[in-house]
C-alpha cells in the first residue's frame, strides 16, 4: 500500500492526515489539539515532516501500540 501525506500546518488549525495514496481513503488524521500536544512534547518538530518514514514511524508507534494485544 502507498501513503500519502496531507498536511495544512501553516493553518490556524492543523491538520495531518495520512491517506491512501491509490483510493485517496483516509486512513489516520490529527487534529490541531494532537498536532500541538506532539510538538509540545518533543516527539515531532518541523525537521520532521521532511522525513516521511520517520514521521510515519512516530505518529504510528502510539497507535499501534494501543492496539496490540500482547
């Protein structure tokens, strides 16, 4: 599967989304409270938003870890 990255960061209120780059479905999406709260804690800075593995790996390692089951 291939991603595909939205984001409107300059926007009063950003928003990140990560779609399916084939059928354009929206697969995850932040909104601005989790944007900030990201930034805020040192897990994402704007440096990383030019690395779309890093990123995909830092946005996603939460999410899946609350749904592992282990």
């Amino acid at each position: 599967m291939k991603l595909m990255l939205d984001a409107w960061l300059e926007r009063s209120d950003p928003m990140l989304r990560i779609l399916d780059a084939q059928s354009g479905e929206v697969l995850w999406q932040w909104n601005s409270a989790a944007i900030h709260a990201l930034v805020e804690s040192g897990r994402l800075s704007a440096a990383d938003f030019q690395n779309f593995p890093f990123l995909l790996k830092e946005l996603l390692t939460p999410i899946t870890q609350e749904n592992c089951h282990g």
